[in-house]
C-alpha cells in the first residue's frame, strides 16, 4: 500500500484539493439559500432575468 500511495502522491494531493474546493462551494450556496439570498441569479440586477420570479422571495 505504501509504495502505490507514494506513486500516486501528486494525484492524491489534486483529488483532495479539490474534494476541498468542492466542499467549500457547495457549503456557500446552503449558507446563501437559508439566509434567503439568490444562489441562481448573481449578476445583481435581477430586472431582465428570467429566473426573477423564483429567485426572490415576493
């Protein structure tokens, strides 16, 4: 086992790297969708966007 781990360092490394990155989105978006803020719509001006009427709450 060790030898196959210390072959594939650079993989593994890359993997978690972004498992982490991964992770760190995904917590973002719950965080901003129970605070009630946009996850879909984030340009800022939700006025010619077509996801308006479900993106904010009425």
């Amino acid at each position: 086992m060790l030898p196959w781990i210390s072959n594939n360092i650079g993989t593994i490394i890359i993997c978690a790297v972004l498992i982490a990155i991964v992770t760190a989105i995904i917590v973002s978006m719950i965080k901003k969708k129970k605070q009630g803020k946009s996850v879909v719509c984030s340009c800022g001006n939700c006025k010619h966007c077509a996801m308006s009427g479900s993106c904010h709450k009425q």
